[in-house]
C-alpha cells in the first residue's frame, strides 16, 4: 500500500480541521484509494493553547522548518495565512522536493505567480481548493468538470460574512453597524473586519477563479474592489420595490477579447437562486459556452468544510492527480471600471419642488443614461425626500460624469447613492 507522509504548517482553525480529518477519516481514505496519508508533523508557534484535538507532543514543532527540511514528507500544507512568512515556506518546500497544499488564497491571488512557476518549472503540485469558497469544491469543477468548456461568466458570493451582514440588513431592517456587531459577536467577523466589509477578501478569490477560468496570470491589483459599508438599509427597502435584493458579487466575465474582474454590492433580481443564498452561505454561478448556467452551493468556511477540501487536495496529489492548471498562455485585456456596461440603481436626496426629475432625467440624457422606472417617496415642505431610479444598461464613465453633474445641482441635498444592477433588462 502506497504511503504518503504530510507536515502540516499552521495547527489554528483550518489546520485543526485538517488534521482532525487526517486522523479520523484515515482507514476511509485508505479503503477508497489504497493510499495510507500519514501525518508526520505539525508546526505551530504557540503549541500551548487548547485546541479541540489534541496530538501526541512528538508531533508536534514550533519550527516550521524542521517540515519543510525533513527528507521524509512528501507533502506540506500550509494553513498559516498571510503572505510572510507563508511565501518563504512555500517556496522552500518546493525547492526542497516538496509538493504543497494550500488554503491561502490572499498569498496566491498576491504571489501566487512566483509559486506557480516555482512549482511548475521543479515539476511539482500546488492544491488550492481550500483558497476559495471552502468545502464547495469550486477548483476542482473548473479544473475538471468543466475542461471542456469556454467560460462566459462567473458571479459569486464568496464571502460569507458580509452575506450574512446583508442577511440580517434585508430580514430585519437593521442598518450596517448593527448587523456587524452582531457578526462580530456571534463570531462571523474579526475584530477587524476590513478584508470582509471591504471586498478585499473577495476579491482575492475571485482573482484565483478569473486566472483558472481564462488562463491569465494572477491579477489581484486589477481587480475592481468596493465593499458593503455605504450600503443603507432604505436602499436594501427599495430594491425590494424593484424586485431585487442586495448582494456582494464577486463578478468576471468575458466578452470578445476582454475579461471583466470586479467585487461591489449588486443588485440581483430576487427570483435568482442566488439571490436566495442567505447567512453564511456561499454560491458561484459558472458559465460555460456548452454546459449552459450552474450553481454550486455551501459552505463557504470554517473549520471542517475548509479542512476537507484541503485533505482532498492532498489525496489528489498522493493518487497523481495534476492539480497545477495556471499555464498563464491566454492574452486577454482586462477591462476598466469605467468601461463597463451595467443597469444601475441611483438614490438621490432631491429637494421636493416641482421639476426636480427633469433636471434630474437631463442630466442623465446628456450622458446616454435612460430612465427604466422611478420611485419618489414622502412629502416635505422644506427637507428632502429620497428620489430613486432604476435606468437601463450604461456606461459606468457615463454614470460617474453625470453623478458628479447631478450631486453639484442646486436641488440635491447629499450625495448621491448608485449601485449596479446584474439581471435581464426587460
């Protein structure tokens, strides 16, 4: 029987995880592919703190480099996050004959360039399904599912945070700051939720999905990133009335020569399934040319979803299954924000005098924008009222012309409000 022997970098959630399926699901693995995974080692700095599984002290190191220079594993996984010193021991572990397993999907969106050509020109493997959207194993269904197809498109909600942010804005009517701190109480979102609320996290995956799906190098720095902070819960009200609900998508597309890559809040028609993913949960719609629309859905982190996809990619590797597709050959152009084309939502506080909506609809006809529905609510016999408009597609040049137009008119009280619309126009 085939042995594999592993070190694993990193002994904190995902790594507890992992390690916790390594060792319990053991004799499965072995019955279902002849190959006995062994765990050789695990590393971690602090090897004090209680963890819900514990191993025998000869186990375990506080220095990683006793993995990567021990001659015996064959695999090491890194599950420390973050770009230093994770690169550093990636890279040796390479360099020392090693293949690599990771759930780092800031590292490899950042630097993963370097580490794939590492890997590819020693002839070695990187896993990194647990990168994005943990237990849904989204990698290996591009990677093989659907190798026979060109990709058109992929929306995804890949950050269960912020999903469950709006969740709890759109059931319950609660405003952002409210719904953070019951995140961040109920364990959901850091202490410092920046990487969440802000998109950056998203976007790390949804570079690693773009690079996969059309064969271009890891492009985090061109990814168009906007977070959920100015979203208000009148907006999520409106939407409503429109039929929508307020997503955070991760979104790449590709049209002709030319690949969108961008993470905002969006609009998405409530009938979608996608729309219908709540809370924590995780959903990446795909595209492709032959097999049409799919949905892949589940959770998106957490221990032991994100540590079975991590042991997954660690028996691919062990049966000999290549998991390294990044060969970074197509030539494509990545399109600017402002030269998108989308439906777009606008909230302008409008002071309510007749003739608003005509300086207003002006403004937008002297930058190519048309109106598709209007809603103006309340009356007020000195203050503002909230003016909303759903408009067909436009450009978003054309959009950010005429907000900054419209925001210097004398007849807006605050700066105006967009968001972009996915959907069929009707």
């Amino acid at each position: 029987m085939k042995q594999v022997k592993i070190g694993v970098i990193g002994f904190g959630t995902v790594g507890t995880g992992a390690i916790s399926i390594l060792l319990n699901q053991k004799e499965l693995v072995k019955k279902r592919t002849g190959i006995e995974l062994i765990l050789k080692k695990v590393a971690d700095k602090d090897l004090e703190r209680p963890r819900q599984i514990s191993l025998p002290r000869e186990l375990l190191t506080a220095d990683a480099w006793e993995i990567i220079k021990d001659p015996e594993i064959d695999i090491v996984v890194e599950l420390i996050g973050g770009i230093h010193p994770a690169k550093e021991f990636i890279i040796e572990a390479l360099r020392n004959g090693k293949h690599v397993v990771t759930a780092n999907k800031a590292l490899l969106a950042e630097e993963g360039n370097d580490i794939f050509k590492e890997a590819k020109e020693r002839g070695l493997q990187v896993g990194f399904e647990a990168s994005v959207a943990g237990g849904i194993p989204i990698i290996k269904v591009m990677r093989e599912a659907l190798v026979a197809n060109r990709m058109l498109a992929i929306y995804g909600i890949i950050n269960g945070t912020t999903n469950f942010i709006l969740t709890k804005m759109t059931n319950e009517g609660i405003d952002f700051p409210e719904a953070l701190r019951e995140a961040q109480e109920l364990g959901y979102a850091e202490a410092d939720p920046t990487l969440d609320i802000e998109g950056i996290d998203s976007a790390h995956k949804l570079t690693i999905l773009a690079s996969l799906a059309y064969g271009i190098p890891l492009s985090f720095k061109s990814v168009y990133c906007e977070g959920i902070t100015k979203i208000a819960s009148q907006d999520i009200e409106f939407a409503k009335e429109f039929g929508y609900k307020i997503k955070l998508l991760a979104i790449t597309k590709l049209l002709d020569s030319e690949i969108e890559l961008r993470v905002h809040p969006t609009m998405v028609p409530e009938d979608y399934l996608i729309s219908k993913v709540d809370g924590v949960f995780n959903a990446i719609y795909v595209e492709g040319d032959s097999v049409g629309a799919t949905l892949y859905y589940g959770r998106g982190a957490g221990s032991m979803p994100t540590g079975s996809a991590v042991v997954a990619d660690i028996v691919d590797i062990a049966k000999g299954v290549k998991t390294l597709s990044f060969d970074f050959s197509e030539k494509y152009t990545i399109k600017p924000i402002e030269e998108i084309e989308s439906m777009y939502y606008f909230r302008f506080m409008a002071l309510d005098r007749p003739g608003v909506l005509s300086k207003i609809s002006g403004v937008f006809g002297e930058h190519n924008i048309s109106i598709a529905s209007v809603i103006q609510k309340g009356r007020s016999k000195a203050g503002a009222v909230p003016l909303v408009i759903l408009t067909h597609k436009a450009k978003e040049k054309d959009v950010l012309q005429a907000v900054q137009k419209i925001d210097q008119l004398p007849v807006v009280a605050a700066k105006s409000v967009f968001i972009r619309v996915e959907g069929q126009e009707e």
